[in-house]
C-alpha cells in the first residue's frame, strides 16, 4: 500500500485526504481492496451509490450505450439525453433540465438561470452550507474554510442562519433574485432544519417574489425518504439541482425548473460539452428506473428509521454519542470529540464512514442495504465506542 501512496503523491494533486485503502472492486453495499479485504460501505462514495455498486441495470446501460454511442456533443439530439429528461419531468411533475456533469455545475447553471430571469443579481444562502468548489459556488458556501485562500470570490452572495425562516425574509431587498438552501446540509454536518422550515421560506419566495432553489445534489433520487426532498417537505421550487446519485456512480449533474423559468435561457447563454452524455444518461435513466422500480425511497424511509432507532441504542450505552440526527438514510451522529478516530478504527473492522465538521459522523449506505449489513455496522460502532470508553 505505501508503493500506491508514494505513486499518488508523485502523480495526482494533493487535493484529497484519502484513506490508506485502494479499492478494486465493488458490489451492492460492500466493497473489495486490492488485498481481498471486504469492508460495509456506509458512505456510497459521498451519497452517489444509491442503488448500489454496479447495479446490474445499470452495468448493462453502459454497455449497450457505449457500444452504440459514447459522445457527440450537445450540437446533435440524442435518445438517452431526451429519455433521461422525459423521466426526469414525469418524476418532478414537469420540470425542464439542463444538463451537466457535476453538483457544482448544476449549482452554478441556477446562479445563472436566477440572475438571467429576474434581472437581479443577489443570492441569499445559509451559513453553514455547501454548494461546490467553483469560484461562484465557493461564494454561496456559508463556510469560511472553504473560501480561505480564493479570495476574490464573485460579490452577490449573502448568508444567514439555517433553519431561520425569519432571517431570510429578513434579508431579501430590491435586488435579491433568489435563495438558494439545502433541504438538509450535508457538507455542514447532515443538519436537519425544522419540519416547516421549508414551506416558510417557500411561502416568503412567493410573496416577495423570489425565486426559491433546492441543493438536492445530496439528498435527491430517495436518500431522505423520498424521490426528492422538496417532495417530502411539501414544497416546489422553482429551481433545484441534482447531481451524485443520479448517475448510479457515473458523472452526471442536472439544473431543472419550471419551463417558464428555463425559458430565460436561450442558445448560447449556458452549455457544456459534456453535459448530458449518452453513456452518463443512459446510466441515469437506468439508475432512475431502479429507485423507482425498487421502490428505494420508500425503502430509505423504512431503514433510515430502523438505523436512527439502533444509533440512538447506541447514545443510550455511550455517552460520548451527543446527538443522532437524519432523514431516511442520510444520518448524522455527533460525537463529544473528533470523529476521525472512530472512522479509521471502523475501516480496520471492515466499515467505511465518513467525518464531516470534525465531530460529525456521516452515515450514507446504499439504499439497497440490508438490515443484517445494518446490524453488522452498528455492532462495529458498537465495539470501536466501548474501546474508546476504557
């Protein structure tokens, strides 16, 4: 392993923080190293494997597509583009999409879309959140560490509080063009605004005019218990965005919104050249087709519930457990110290996790999970706890 870290060092940017494991291959909810060792994968390589790794449906779209068509360009029609999009609308209720290849993108293409339809230029996000690494994105981040060191970033920008509905209508002016939130934040440490949260902001967009746009880039396509968040909460934006797990572990990203909305947008005011690829849609299309088949928010729902039930056995035993938060199976557990620890100890037992906001544990299994694989993960943490409390 030191051999394949010392070849990374030489050769990639030191962007990421990667854990020593270098994984081969992959199935369902658990994953293989290059030694053989099996590990539970409660993290779905950051919310993205949703149905699992390679899902058979979606192994087989790839390999059809790419045989037939791997790329052309958004200058030419394709029928995975358009049948991706045509399942996307029937499942929004008839949104219009604009397609990408990532989270960022997509946030970015709705910043636009914002600005070119209301002819205003601010955008109102909250503190604590995370929308991408670009420079725009950057700038509606409400997280200064990751805004350290790009200075300048683009103006427009402003932040208040999550889960303060007052604070945003508080903040609109003259030229606020929209407000842009997570339904969850993910990045910031799967925090969990109040139940009305959403309606209140949605009704106060309405009011004042303002256009509202969701950041389901984590929590879209069943991870909170529904196909879409906004769904769950009982709100329609008029902009969201998606990215993640609408690929089923292939690049893809998605701005949709309401076609009057899109229409501001003509040729030539945004595109990609990836954007919308034939193998990327087609793999989509089939993702899309098994969460819905599979009934996997649903299933989320269910086992997200049963999860949050055996954390919070957990916080009963060991009271280094401060909290246990989530929706579906996008689940936070914060502890009274820094996690890191805690997710190293688990990937020696077999479980990948992940650390956010340092003391945040952030569980996201695929949705396909079992619950025996559930018990087996909350035994692990179960064990690494009562070794850290002698």
């Amino acid at each position: 392993m030191e051999d394949f870290i010392e070849e990374e060092r030489r050769l990639i940017a030191h962007t990421y923080l990667r854990q020593p494991i270098m994984i081969k291959e992959a199935s369902g909810a658990e994953v293989k190293d290059v030694h053989g060792k099996t590990y539970i994968d409660f993290f779905s390589g950051i919310a993205v494997n949703n149905v699992g790794h390679c899902h058979p449906a979606v192994v087989e779209a790839i390999k059809k597509q790419a045989e037939r068509l791997i790329h052309t360009s958004n200058i030419y029609y394709t029928e995975p583009q358009l049948k991706l999009a045509r399942l996307l609308n029937d499942i929004s209720g008839g949104y219009r999409s604009f397609f990408c290849n990532s989270g960022a993108e997509a946030n970015e293409a709705a910043i636009k879309l914002a600005r070119k339809h209301t002819g205003k230029s601010n955008i109102i996000t909250a503190e604590n959140s995370f929308h991408g690494r670009t420079l725009a994105t950057l700038a509606a981040t409400g997280q200064e560490r990751y805004r350290q060191g790009f200075d300048p970033l683009p103006e427009g920008f402003s932040h208040v509080p999550f889960g303060d509905a007052e604070a945003v209508e508080e903040a609109i002016t003259e030229e606020t063009a929209a407000v842009m939130i997570e339904p969850i934040q993910g990045e910031g440490g799967v925090v969990v605004p109040p139940e009305d949260y959403l309606r209140k902001v949605a009704a106060t967009c309405e009011k004042r005019g303002v256009l509202l746009i969701l950041d389901e880039v984590q929590t879209g396509f069943g991870r909170t218990g529904d196909v879409f968040a906004w769904q769950g909460y009982g709100v329609e934006p008029d902009i969201f965005t998606v990215a993640k797990a609408l690929g089923g572990g292939m690049p893809i990203g998605a701005m949709l919104a309401r076609p009057e909305v899109m229409d501001s947008f003509g040729p030539g005011d945004h595109a990609s050249t990836f954007g919308g690829n034939p193998v990327a849609c087609a793999a989509a299309a089939a993702s899309v087709e098994v969460i819905l088949r599979e009934g996997l928010a649903e299933r989320a729902r269910e086992l997200g519930r049963y999860l949050i039930q055996r954390l919070e056995e957990l916080q009963e035993r060991h009271p280094s457990i401060r909290e246990v938060r989530g929706r579906g199976l996008m689940i936070g557990v914060e502890l009274d110290s820094p996690c890191q620890e805690v997710v190293d100890r688990a990937r020696e037992k077999g479980l990948l996790l992940n650390c956010v906001h340092e003391k945040t544990l952030r569980l996201a299994p695929p949705l396909i999970i079992d619950r025996p694989l559930i018990d087996e993960a909350v035994q692990t943490l179960d064990e690494i706890f009562a070794e850290t409390k002698k």
